[in-house]
C-alpha cells in the first residue's frame, strides 16, 4: 500500500518554502506575494494535492492564485485536479501526455482515474510572467532535458530558482547529487536546460530547488550541467568503439552511479554507429 506523507514547510528565504511530499520525496514549492501565493508542483494524487492547498495557510495567510506543473511525471503533477478552480501553468505538451502509457500506467498504480489527469489550464509553449504582488515569477520552458515538458519557476526578488527535475539533488551511493534519468530523458538537451538554470542564477548566492533532495548552490548546478555532457559524451564514445549496453556499465567512466544513467545509456548505445571517425583519410 502506498504511503501518502508531507513534511513541514522549511522556510528557505522570507517568502518561500518548500515542503517533501511522499511517496517520492518530492520537494513542493511555495512561493508568496503581497496579493497571493503560488504554488509549485502538486503531489501524487488529486487527495494529496488538496492537503497540500490546505497546508499553505500554515505559513502564509495570502490567498492561492494557482499552481505551476514543472512535468509531466506523477509525483509532480497528479494532484492538479485539487486546484480545478484556480489558475494552473505548465507546459503546453501536458494535455498530449494524459493519454500516454506510460502516465497511465503511473496513473493506475497510483489509484489515480485517467479522468482526474488534468492539463494545465494556462498552457505555456516558452515563458509566462506572473505578478503576485510585489513578487514577480516567471515560468520557462527549458525542455526538452528530464523529459520534454520541463518547466523551471524563477523568483528573481528571492534568489530562488524552482527546478523540477531539471535539477536533481539525491545523492548516489558516493554522495554526489545525482540526476535520475528516465525513458523520457535525454544527455545533451539536459545538459542546455541546466544551462537554463545556472544563466538564471546570477550570483553565487542563488539557490536552486531541485525535484528531489536538498537544496543546492549555483556551483553544484554548474557541476551537474558538466556531468550531463560527460555522460552524453562517453555514451557516444562507446558507440564509436562498439561497446554494447552489456559492458557500458564497466566500460564507461560515468560521474555517477551507472543506475542513474543506465535507461538513457541503453536506450541509446544501440543506435549508435560504429565506428565513426573523423573525416581525415590518409594519403
Ligand atoms: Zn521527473
């Protein structure tokens, strides 16, 4: 049986906090204005996202005016059907992906119907600003990355960038914060929507709330924009030499635990020619 829990909202700069929702340790933003607050993600369940809307007076007595879906993946967007009345961002690609399988296979394990899947009902195809009072916010598509959808949420007067799972913040087994991918991600447009994130960080003393885990600085998310690249650079080195999924594993000097990576790398090795060389020939 599924475990459904939230943690206290942790306050991480005057008007924002986050609280971790489970059962996927899923950071939840929270982000207040003069007029209103919005929030950042929405749990696993329809249920789950009403407790979190009830949860928001614990810290701010300014009304919800709506919530920002950061992707198309369950513990970020499922519970959006609690906000039904309220004004919801996120991208646009989210109405396609409530028919997709592998969200309703998600869905189902979840206990959740297909009908309680909702879009966004303020579709974004890039960027939309919204004014809280005081407190400006501003919603980017950086995707296609962790998945194609993904969404970043810029609190430019807090000095908060919300990531998604742009950013991942779980460490592996050697301690590093460490990204997840999935059968949705891929290495080198990751790496450009980290790119995103860090451009959005103009100092070191931004701080960037990831998907998952805790809460990181500008130099960690600069470290794991170049770690995207290394994977998605060593994954095609093994192509050119015609190492398979099988060996990848050993063969490959991945910046963290081969199982973060895995998906993407078998996924993709198999598709990569062999053999490719520069095009110098010898005379
Ligand atoms: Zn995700």
């Amino acid at each position: 049986m599924t475990q459904f829990s939230r943690s206290p909202w942790q306050q991480l700069t005057p008007r924002t906090w986050v609280a971790v929702a489970e059962p996927d340790s899923v950071n939840i933003g929270l982000v207040a204005g003069d007029e209103g607050c919005l929030l950042i993600d929405c749990g696993s369940t329809p249920e789950q996202g009403r407790q979190l809307r009830e949860a928001v007076a614990e810290v701010t007595d300014r009304p919800l005016v709506g919530v920002i879906v950061t992707h198309a993946h369950r513990d970020h967007w499922f519970g959006l059907a609690a906000f039904d009345d309220l004004r919801s961002w996120g991208h646009e690609g989210l109405a396609e992906a409530r028919t997709d399988g592998a969200v309703l296979a998600d869905a189902e394990a979840l206990g959740v119907a297909p009908g309680d899947l909702r879009a966004p009902n303020q579709p974004l195809s890039l960027v939309v600003g919204i004014d809280l009072g005081n407190q400006w916010v501003e919603a980017l598509h950086v995707g296609p990355g962790h998945s194609p959808h993904d969404v970043i949420v810029v609190v430019g007067a807090e000095q908060v960038v919300f990531a998604g799972d742009v950013v991942e913040g779980t460490p592996d087994s050697q301690g590093r914060p460490a990204p997840e991918y999935g059968p949705d991600s891929e290495a080198e447009p990751w790496s450009l929507a980290v790119d995103a994130v860090v451009t959005a960080m103009t100092t070191p003393d931004w701080r960037a709330v990831p998907g998952h885990g805790p809460v990181l600085d500008k130099e960690d998310v600069s470290w794991q924009r170049g770690l995207h690249a290394v994977v998605h650079g060593e994954t095609h080195r093994l192509g050119r030499e015609g190492i398979g999924p099988d060996e990848a594993a050993e063969a490959g000097h991945w910046p963290w635990d081969y199982d973060r990576v895995r998906p993407w790398v078998e996924r993709v090795l198999p598709t990569l020619s062999r053999g490719r060389q520069l095009p110098i020939k010898p005379v």
